[in-house]
C-alpha cells in the first residue's frame, strides 16, 4: 500500500518540502534503506511542481538524509541528528574544503553586490528585502532547514540581481556545496545570531545603493562565517 503524504496548501516552496519529508523519515514514516515516493507521486501527493521536488532532493541528499541512485530513486540514508559533537566533527572534516571554497564567497560576492547596486531592478531588490523579513522571522523559530533555505536564497538573490550571467553559474555552484554547511552551521544558535546584524546591514546599503557600505558588510559577514567555523574546530 502506497503510503499518503498531506499536500501542501499554500505556496510550494522547496524548504517545506524538505522539512516534509524530514519530519516522514524522522518520525519513522520512510526507514532507514526505505524507498521514497517517486517524483511524479510527491508531485501529486504534496501538490508542488517538478522542480521543487527536484531541489528537495538536491537538499535532502546534500543533508545525508537521503541517497539518490541513478534509474532506481531516493532511499533513506539515516536520521540527521545535528548534535553539537557531530556538527564540530563535521567541520573538523571539511576544514579545508570550506576554507577554499569561502576564498572563492570572498572574491565574487563583494563584486556581485557591487554590481547589484549598479545594475539591480526595484524588483530584485524587494525581493532580497522580503527574503530578509522572511530569514528575520526563521531566526525566531530557530528553524534549521528555513534558516538554512533563505540563507542560500538570500545570497543568490544578490548574486543574480548582478544581472552577470557567469557569476550566477558560478554562486549556484557554491551553493550546492554549501547546502550541509548551512544546515549544521544554524544548527548552532550563535551562528544563527552572528548572521543577522550582517544580513540587515547589507540590505540597508542595497536600499541606500551604498557601494561602500554594502562591499564592506558583506565582506564582514563572511569574515564573521570564518570565524564561527573556526570556532567550532577548534573548541
């Protein structure tokens, strides 16, 4: 018997997917080794497009909750269990890959931002304001995947809103490394905290098309990134 998932009654976007279907495999729903529905089921089942179920499983997969074998589907991998002692492990891990890859954040998002204020439509720069509103609310839920989620919209909004194709290519391929490191990274609540001075800070350069303001607050925040990483490993 095919088991039924409620759907998703108002907007469809990726995160509420993603803590959908988090919550079926921590509850027990879907076991560890279990098949997942197939795309065109959690379409129908959750009300949501192709898409969207498509990043889910980017996400879910990034998180090491699930694994996606090629012509066969997604199976359960394990139960995330973000404890601070598996967080600090997971960091001492990928050290020296973050290291690199927040060297590449430093070099193209304070250009993106810069050119963010030059070339930006109202448009895309309401929709990093929203996004931020939206982050400012995940923080006091202290909701991991959300926080994680608009994060990542958050920083690719400005990277697009540069409105330079090769670095959009570029900021969704740092994006897709940095899935895990977001998720554990809010998992702790510290960090949660240092991101939000910086995001507002940012947002209100954008607003005030502040080049210099912007450039340095969001150089700061990624310096404050490194720090924070550097804390957990070393503590």
């Amino acid at each position: 018997m095919k088991k039924r998932i409620a759907r998703i009654e108002k907007i469809s976007i990726t995160e509420q997917v993603v803590k959908r279907i988090e919550e079926l495999i921590r509850s027990g729903v879907f076991t560890v080794g279990e098949k997942l529905p197939t795309e065109m089921e959690l379409r129908e089942q959750l009300g949501v497009g192709r898409s969207t179920i498509r990043e889910a499983f980017r996400v879910l997969q990034a998180l090491g909750l699930i694994e996606l074998r090629p012509g066969k589907g997604a199976f359960v991998k394990k139960i995330n269990d973000n404890t601070y002692e598996t967080i600090r492990n997971w960091f001492v891990e990928k050290e020296a890959e973050l290291s690199e890859l927040m060297e590449v954040r430093m070099a193209i998002e304070p250009l993106a931002i810069k050119l963010a204020i030059q070339r930006a439509t109202p448009k895309q720069i309401e929709q990093i304001k929203e996004i931020h509103e939206a982050f400012k609310q995940a923080v006091k839920k202290f909701d991991t995947i959300e926080l994680a989620t608009l994060d990542e919209s958050f920083h690719q909004a400005i990277i697009e809103a540069s409105n330079n194709g090769l670095l959009m290519k570029i900021g969704r391929l740092i994006a897709d490394a940095f899935v895990e490191y977001r998720t554990r990274s809010f998992a702790v609540k510290e960090n949660v905290s240092h991101a939000l001075d910086p995001h507002e800070q940012i947002v209100k350069a954008l607003l005030n098309r502040d080049v210099k303001g912007a450039v340095k607050g969001l150089q700061r925040h990624l310096e404050i990134s490194l720090e924070d990483m550097s804390t957990v490993v070393n503590q």
